[in-house]
C-alpha cells in the first residue's frame, strides 16, 4: 500500500476527504476539525473528469502535508462492515458488489482508485455509510423472505446516510446538554437520498433504506418503496424491461416524476407557490411518506426525546420540515416555530414536548473524525 503508517494520528492532521455521490462529487481538505477548503463538481463525463478535479485539487495544495485520505463508501455489504484501511483485496471485492448501490460505487470506486494513485504514500480509508447500521436489531434487519434466498445472497437491511446520522447524533447531543447515551432521538435525512433513523442510546435501531438506498420514502430521483407485486407485473409479458424499469425506478422517479419538472424542493416550493398543482402534488406525497417513515421509526424507540432534521433538504428548506411536522402530531411533535436558523439548533417552540432541532450535514468532518480514529489518532 506504500508508506508504512506508524506514527499516531492527532487532530491537527490534514485529512482529505472524498464524498463521490450519484452524480456529484465533494473534496475536502480537513484540519482539527475545520474545513480548510473545498471543491465540488457534477460528474456529467464520468470516472475520468472526477480523476482530473481530483489532480487540480490537489494541485492547489502543492506541498501541503496531506496525512491520509478518507472516502465516503455508500454500500459496504458484507465487504466492509466498519471503517477500514483500503487495499487491493478489499477494493477488489467492493467492485464485485457495485449492483447494491449502482449510482454510487462506481464512481466512489473510481475515485479510490485515482486518489491511490495520485497519493500512494498516506493510507486511505473506507467509510462505509452502512457502518452505522451493522448493528441493527435482528428484527429490524431481516426481511420476510425464504431462508434459502436470505443465506445464499446475503438479504438483508444495510441501512444508509450512516456518517450523516453520526454526526447529527453527537451535535443533538451537545445542543441538549445530554450525554448521546440518554437520548432516544427520530432522524431524518433529507437531501438527495432521503431516510429515516431511531437511535437509542447512539445505536441505530431501525431505518427505512434497507439492501440499496433505494428503499423507504421516495426521494429526489429515486421512488422509494413501491408495492413489489406491481414491479413484477410490470416486468411481466414485456411491459417494461428490467433495464428500463431499473433506470426508471432509480433515475425518473421521486420528486421529479412525480412533479415532472424537478427533483429539487426548492424549485417545487416555488412552483407551487405560481399554481402548479404538480408541484403542489410531488410535495404532499413527499411530505406524507417522509411522515409515515418517522412515525414507523418511533416504533423502535420507548420514547422520543428530540426529532432531528439534517441533509440539504432537513437543514435548509423549512417548508419541508414544516408539512412533514404537521403530520407527526400523534407523537406530541408540533410544526417548527422558526423558518430557518443559521447554526446548529431547535426550530420547535421553546417549551415543545419534544424539541425539533435542524443540523447541517457535516460529512466531511465525519469522515475525517473516522479516518483518525481507525489511524490510531
């Protein structure tokens, strides 16, 4: 793998991270726990535009002592089920399993493979989004299908948004001025991909993605949970091919096929405000689904201490956090009193009986806080 790594990490260390998304890409330079800079880009050209923002960013940094690199993996599987220090074997066998999560390993794994090349002397680390998850409840993991399909391909729930949820997590923690070990809380990431978490304790108990990010409510793109009998009826007789009914369910669907124009909700807020009814439509479904998540979530807590919205969306578009509340009054949890906040905190009513509070999403400084800890920093 190159260099040797012996010496112990410490916060000061620069750490550069990776974040390749279905069709973005995030680096960030990160030192003691600050961003020192950042580029992002869309990837329209594929791996090879990536590989060169990749050398121009660093480029930028000439000379500057980059200590390891940490990449966001958004499925794991059973390759990688915690953080771990990338090599050959390892980067082999996630290429194996790039069917799980087709939008993103791909160019995660092209981006892996760039960056080991670009830096082959610093250790890279894989952080799997689905490493929050690996403990989830025995119930909550398994699916109601045959033994033999379960244990010859490996069914089950994985979970996704793992290294937003942490982080999300210990910041509630530190707003509330409780240790995270107390705290039963309700997540939801909001962004892109979209899901729902309960925590207890800082375990992950339950969440509604499951063996792809393509499960549990609808998102930008991508459909969310639809009734399975209506798949295989469409793929029956030739109504729809597999090919096209996949890149329909992971492309053309969500907030943009059911609006027909966006999958961004800031478009559709506006829209709807000018008297577009489909607009108007794709929020309300949006709204009740990421309502019903939640609420199904609570099930797998004894209590709920707080509600907390992060991802671009949970942080920054307060009419969606405002008609997904209104829905989740039978768990005493009241619409948000503010619009937008600026930092970290609650947007519930002071005295609400259970506190809503917004987050920004921190991946990066998560990924790095990963990377040291598995480097012995």
């Amino acid at each position: 793998m190159g260099l040797a790594f012996d010496e112990r990490m410490s916060e000061s260390a620069a750490v550069l991270t990776v974040n390749a998304g279905s069709s973005s890409l995030r680096l960030d330079l990160v030192q003691g726990g600050c961003v020192l800079d950042s580029a992002r880009c869309g990837r329209a050209a594929g791996p090879e535009t990536a590989r060169e923002e990749l050398a121009r960013f660093l480029g930028g940094h000439f000379g500057r002592d980059v200590r390891a690199v940490a990449h966001r993996i958004v499925h794991g599987g059973e390759v990688v089920r915690a953080p771990a220090v990338a090599d050959d074997e390892t980067a082999a066998a996630l290429r194996g399993v790039t069917s799980l999560a087709p939008l993103h390993l791909p160019p995660a794994l092209a981006l892996l493979e760039a960056a080991r090349e670009q830096l082959p002397a610093v250790p890279h680390v894989l952080c799997p989004d689905t490493a929050f998850h690996a403990g989830l409840p025995e119930e909550a993991a398994t699916y109601a299908l045959p033994r033999e399909w379960r244990e010859r391909h490996g069914l089950r729930r994985y979970g996704f948004h793992g290294l937003s949820y942490a982080w999300a997590a210990d910041r509630t923690a530190e707003l509330l001025g409780r240790p995270l070990a107390e705290l039963e809380l309700l997540m939801a990431h909001l962004g892109g991909g979209c899901s729902a978490c309960a925590l207890s304790g800082g375990r992950s108990v339950d969440t509604s993605m499951g063996f792809t990010p393509l499960e549990g409510m609808p998102m930008s793109k991508r459909s969310g949970s639809v009734d399975p009998g209506m798949l295989t009826w469409l793929l029956a007789e030739g109504r729809l091919g597999l090919d096209e009914l996949s890149e329909g369910l992971e492309r053309r669907s969500g907030l943009l096929g059911l609006s027909g124009r966006s999958g961004d909700t800031r478009e559709l807020v506006a829209a709807e405000r000018d008297g577009d009814r489909d607009a108007g439509l794709a929020l309300r479904v949006f709204a009740h689904r990421v309502a019903r998540e939640i609420a199904a979530a609570a099930t797998s807590l004894p209590r709920v201490d707080a509600l907390v919205f992060t991802g671009e969306i949970g942080w920054d578009q307060p009419e969606v956090r405002e008609a997904v509340c209104r829905r989740l009054g039978p768990l005493g949890i009241e619409p948000p009193a503010l619009a937008a906040r600026h930092d970290d905190g609650p947007v519930s009513a002071e005295r609400a009986a259970v506190p809503v509070l917004a987050v920004r999403p921190r991946e990066e400084l998560q990924l790095a806080r990963e990377c040291l800890r598995v480097l012995g920093g």
